[in-house]
C-alpha cells in the first residue's frame, strides 16, 4: 500500500434504516430547537455521515455573556429532541443519542453546580471550574445535586415531548425532506415550519 492509498479516509455508510432513524432524530432536534424559546436559529441539517457524526444540526453561533434559565432547560430541550422524536415516531431508540445524552446531562449539572438553579441546592456553588471538579460535599448534597439535576432533565424532556407531540407533522415532514435530500439549509427548511 503506498501513502496516497494510507491518506484515503473511508467515509461511514447509512443502512436506509440508518438513514430513517438520522431523519427523524435531526427533524426532533430542529423542531424543539424552532419552538423553544432563546435558542439560536437553525443553518443546516444533514445525515450526510462524517467521520464524527451520522447526523448533525448547526445553528447560528451567538455570543451570549449571560444565559437564562429558559434558554438552558431548552439547550437541554433540544439534546433530548432527537432521542425522544426516534422513540414517539419510529418506536425505537438508538445509541446515537451518547453524545446528545452527556451534553444535556454536562448543562443540567452546570446550572444546578455552578448557576445556583438547583431547588434543593438553591444557590450553593460547588463546582471547582479551575479543575472542574466538585467540592467536597456530604452524601446528602450529592443526592440533592442529583435529584436537582434529574428534575432538570425532566423538566427539558416534558418541555420536548410536547412540542414534539404539538407538531408531529412538522417533525414528518422535516424528517422526509431529510432523508430526500440528506441535507437542508434553513432557506429550504423554513416552508417546513
């Protein structure tokens, strides 16, 4: 093999079924995205596999120097959007949803830890952001910086069902303009919404 051959990356490939459950795994993501409030608007979606992803969203990047309350428990909305749209359209769940997983689970912990958002631990900080790590804290503040959380990541989950529910034949329609065409920027997936 000589180094032309070596430097070939091999891109993954979709099973149709793959294709289907990226479609509506991302219509999830935009539709939650579109109708909650204080998230950034959409730029593209695509199930065009890339070496780091089978699926993705992009929004529009917006500095923010402060977030609300709202515009975190819809960033967690929206991470929980596509695992929830596989579940309540296709009747089934995957693995991809790893990353979206950790990503509302990192938010929740954040505004629980570092924001004072927590009930329970009300405006107790205790997230070290220098090395972040925890402070030391009693088994009683881990159950309640866990219940916290948890309530949290209901909270987002209901939030996304609804929507998802209020505007199931947006999420079919975005979802087989997806697998149609494998990727949508937010001027062909504005008629949709």
């Amino acid at each position: 093999m000589n180094s032309s051959e070596r430097a070939v990356k091999i891109q993954p490939v979709l099973t149709p079924w793959d294709r289907k459950l990226m479609a509506w795994h991302e219509a999830g993501h935009a539709i939650v995205a579109h109708y909650s409030q204080e998230q950034e608007q959409i730029c593209l979606i695509s199930i065009e596999p890339t070496n780091e992803a089978f699926g993705m969203m992009k929004t529009a990047i917006r500095k923010q120097h402060n977030v609300t309350r709202t515009s975190l428990v819809g960033n967690i909305s929206v991470a929980l959007a596509g695992r929830l749209a596989e579940e309540l359209f296709l009747r089934e769940i995957s693995s991809c949803c790893a990353h979206d997983l950790n990503k509302a689970r990192d938010i929740a912990i954040r505004m629980v830890a570092s924001y004072g958002m927590g009930v329970r631990c009300g405006l107790l900080s205790c997230f070290n952001p220098v090395d972040h790590s925890f402070l030391l804290l009693s088994e009683h503040q881990r159950e309640n910086l866990f219940l916290d959380v948890n309530d949290l990541i209901i909270e987002a989950r209901d939030s996304a069902i609804e929507i998802l529910n209020s505007h199931a034949r947006q999420v079919n329609n975005v979802a087989s303009m997806i697998l149609d065409k494998g990727t949508l920027s937010w001027k062909e997936l504005q008629p949709l919404l």
